[in-house]
C-alpha cells in the first residue's frame, strides 16, 4: 500500500553518508481530468532523466538499494499488492485489451 507522502523536498537515495531506503509506493492524487500527465524528474550531478506517464498509470514505485548503485522507477497501473487488497486492479477478460502510454527522455544539466 501508498505508506507515506513525498513531497519533493528531500533526495531519493540520499547520498554515501546519509542513504535513504526506498521500497514503497505513491499514489497520484489530482484527478486525471486535472493531471492526464504524470512526469517524474531524476537528477544526479550531470544529468535529469524524466519518466511521462498517460493517465493509465496513476501509481509509481520506487526502489533504491545502495545510493551507489541506483534507483528504480517504475509506472504502475494500479496500487502496490492491488492483486491482494482488491484496489485499482485491472482484471483482462479473453479477447479484452489494456493500454497505456509511458515514456522517458534524459537531458544533459
């Protein structure tokens, strides 16, 4: 389940002297009328990766291991464990499709 709010205001992955751990999931808030577009922005000191996200996607997961050794972001359509809690789960029947649009695009600082 989404287990606490970010709001930006400290680094993912901390740095080598103070890591932060993240195994945990977020949960858009804004209606998809009001933001049909998700961005996710990673910066380190050379770089900015930005992950775009159509509004199938309205959950995203964070993992990161040693600040050294990266962070993953990954779109989701539905909440964390929503197979189990029943929420946002998106059931195909035979023959039925899904959809969703996500993207990413680096750009040099």
């Amino acid at each position: 389940p989404v287990k606490r709010p970010f709001d930006g205001s400290s680094p993912i992955g901390g740095n080598i002297t103070h890591p932060t751990h993240f195994d945990d999931g977020f949960k858009a808030i804004s209606s998809r009328r009001h933001c049909p577009k998700l961005t996710t922005k990673i910066r380190d000191d050379q770089d900015v990766l930005k992950l775009w996200m159509d509004d199938s996607f309205r959950f995203l997961q964070i993992y990161t291991g040693a600040p050294d050794k990266g962070v993953a972001v990954e779109p989701q359509a539905g909440e964390t464990d929503c197979w189990n809690n029943k929420d946002s789960v998106i059931a195909l029947q035979a023959g039925e499709i899904w959809e969703g649009s996500f993207g990413f695009s680096i750009e040099a600082l």
